[in-house]
C-alpha cells in the first residue's frame, strides 16, 4: 500500500510538474488543433484571411503586440481594424469560449507560422494578466 501511494504521489506531481512546462512544440502542435477547430472557417488554413472582411494572421503586424493578440482572442472585437496597412471593417471576431491555456496554444501556433516568428512562449499566465478587450 505505502509503495502504491509513493508511486502515486510521484505520478501526480510528474502530471502537474508536465502541465506546468509544456514545451513550445507541444503548444504548438496543440495550437493547431484549436486553430483547425476554431479559427480555420474564418482565417482560412493559410492564415490569409478574407479580403476587406477577414483581416490575415499570415505576416500580421497586429499579431507583433502581444497583449493586443491575446485581448482579441479573449474577448473579441468588432468595428474597423488596421492589418499590414489595411483597413477592416463590416465583420467581428468573436470570442470562440476558449480557456487561456487553448488560447496560448493557438496564439504560439499562428505566431510561428506562416512568416510570423516569435521566440518568446506565451503561457496561460500571460492570458490571465491580460483583463481588458482592445
Ligand atoms: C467568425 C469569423 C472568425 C472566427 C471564427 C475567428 N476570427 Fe479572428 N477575426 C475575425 C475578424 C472579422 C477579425 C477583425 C475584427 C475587427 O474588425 O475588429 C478578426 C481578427 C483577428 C485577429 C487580429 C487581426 C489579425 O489579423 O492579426 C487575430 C489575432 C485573430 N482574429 C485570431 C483568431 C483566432 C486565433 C481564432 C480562433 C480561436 C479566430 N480569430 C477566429 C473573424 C474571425
């Protein structure tokens, strides 16, 4: 019995102790999934978008402000929007219900694909310290 609950304490903390570091690639690979479930419809599987209605995530500027991102992932936004220069406008981007692990992940995934790059992992504390919709 002692032996059993040794055993199990210790696969209890590797859990958490996993869950705690999950490493870039498995926020990633993790991302996608959220992505192909969640934003692919709008986005398009190439993060290009919808011309004048759908602004694209492929080599977005907007994605370079990092509280900006997860805000609009969060809470969503409607009204005009300025992408790479452009302008938005006429469609909103609806909060998709996520928790801010899921957000995290897909917002590592689109922020190193498709010429966005960023070394800098976000993790679901960033997305708890961010309150306020853009
Ligand atoms: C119903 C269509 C729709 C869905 C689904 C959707 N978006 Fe959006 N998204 C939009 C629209 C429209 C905008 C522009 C909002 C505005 O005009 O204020 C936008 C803006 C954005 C932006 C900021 C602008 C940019 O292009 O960089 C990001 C980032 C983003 N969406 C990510 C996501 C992610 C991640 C998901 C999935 C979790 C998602 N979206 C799901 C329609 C959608």
């Amino acid at each position: 019995m002692r032996t059993f609950l040794l055993i199990y304490t210790f696969s209890l903390f590797g859990i958490l102790f996993s869950i705690q570091n999950k490493s870039i690639e498995q926020s990633i690979e993790d991302g996608y999934m959220i992505y192909d479930d969640f934003c692919i419809q709008c986005h398009g599987p190439n993060g290009i978008g919808f011309i004048k209605t759908i602004p694209p995530l492929a080599n977005s500027d907007f994605l370079l402000n990092i509280n900006k991102s997860i805000s609009i992932i969060k809470y969503g936004a409607k009204g005009p929007i300025i992408v790479n220069g452009k302008e938005y406008e006429g469609n909103s981007m609806i909060s998709q219900g996520l928790d801010s692990e899921e957000i995290s992940d897909v917002l590592n995934y689109i922020k190193n694909n498709w010429g966005n790059s960023n070394e800098i992992q976000i993790t679901a504390e960033d997305v708890n310290n961010i309150i306020n919709p853009i």
